[in-house]
C-alpha cells in the first residue's frame, strides 16, 4: 500500500495546505520534517527531490512534485475529489484563485510574516515591510469585496479555500490585520468549520 510522503514544516503555511487537504481526502501520510532554519533543504539529498530546494514535495508512488498549489491540483484530480469541482464554471474559478493566490497574496502576506516573525530585529527591512502591506492589503480587499457575495472562492468549500487559508489567517503575524475585513473574517470562521478541518498550530 502506498503511503504518500510529505516533506514538510510545521511552521510553513505552503506545508500546512497540503497537510489539509491530505486530512480532509483521509489520505494516510508520512511528513518527513526538512528544517529549512538550519538549511536542511540545500543540502544534495533534498536537492535531488526539488532543485528549487523549497518545501513542500510529495513523493507519490514515484510522482515527486513541488509547489503547493499544484500539489492541491494533482492530489484532488488523482482522488477524484469535490474539493476540485466537477463544474467546468467553478474549476475555472479555481484556477483563477489559485493563480491570484501564487501572484498577489502568498508573496505579500508570507513574505511579510518571515519578516516579522523569523527575521533577527537587525535584518528586517521596514521599507519592504511598508511596500508589502500595502500590496497585501490591496489583495486583502479585493478578496473581501469577492466574498460580500460567495461563501468560498466558488459555489463550495474547494483547494482554493486551502490555498487562500494559511497566509491570510497567519497575516497578522506579519502586522497585516483582518479587522476591517468582515467577509473575510466569516469566510475563515466557515473554512475552520468544514470537515476534518485541523488547525494551522
Ligand atoms: N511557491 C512555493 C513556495 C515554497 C516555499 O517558499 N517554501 C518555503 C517554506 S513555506 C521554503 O521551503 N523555504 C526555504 C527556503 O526558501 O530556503 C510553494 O507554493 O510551494
């Protein structure tokens, strides 16, 4: 029986929506901790798995693939899972979403939470910080205005959902705050209260 293997962070959000969705599909797998603080994923045996030396990967049955939200795409597809839509309409919806996600959310609100929560005082650049809000934010709202009139990112809950979740849930962690976004706000309440949702940490 083939166990899927996860190489994997408890801190990564990337890692966390892998680790949802596997939880959610009652998919069995292995996490193989790679500590990306002491550079364990430079080093040659992780190199071999991803040249691009970033977590996560899955290596199932042999399919070794990187980048979270293609891994939500391929695990979904192979399982045959709601979670990817059966509607022509809302997978386009997703792939749009999950796009967005990788273009203007992702590498705003992450790259602000490495700053302010992993970053030494020292090496923080408050000016990069300043520019990444300000992108987050306008992400942000875009997103809120989205869910004024939809639960999810298409007609149910789908790996758009999970893709979207960790960052801006954890965005506070990068001094972007959800307040004043109220759709948002509910949008999380209802992704926390899906099936075999588990918590981020
Ligand atoms: N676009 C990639 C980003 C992956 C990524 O940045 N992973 C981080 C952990 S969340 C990592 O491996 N960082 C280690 C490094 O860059 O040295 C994805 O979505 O999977």
């Amino acid at each position: 029986m083939n166990i899927i293997k996860l190489y994997d962070h408890e801190l990564s959000g990337n890692c966390f929506k892998v680790r949802l969705l596997l939880n959610q599909l009652s998919l069995d797998f292995e996490s193989i901790k790679i500590d990306v603080f002491t550079g364990e994923n430079k080093k040659d045996f992780f190199k071999k798995i991803n040249p691009a030396m970033k977590i996560p990967v899955i290596n199932d049955s042999g399919i070794i693939l990187n980048e979270s939200n293609a891994i939500l795409l391929y695990l979904s597809d192979k399982y045959k899972s709601e979670l990817l839509s059966n509607s022509l309409e809302d997978r386009a919806k997703i792939y749009s979403w999950l796009m967005y996600n990788k273009t203007s959310v992702d590498p705003f609100l992450a790259k602000a939470r490495a700053i302010k929560k992993f970053y030494p005082d020292d090496k923080q650049d408050l000016d990069e910080l300043k520019s990444l809000k300000i992108e987050g934010n306008k992400s942000l709202r875009v997103i809120n205005d989205y869910l004024s009139t939809s639960n999810f990112f298409c007609s149910g809950y789908s790996i758009a959902d999970i893709a979207m979740y960790p960052y801006i849930k954890l965005s506070y962690e990068g001094e972007i705050l959800l307040e004043e976004y109220k759709n948002i706000l509910n949008w999380i309440d209802r992704v926390e209260n899906t099936a075999k949702f588990i918590p981020i940490y």
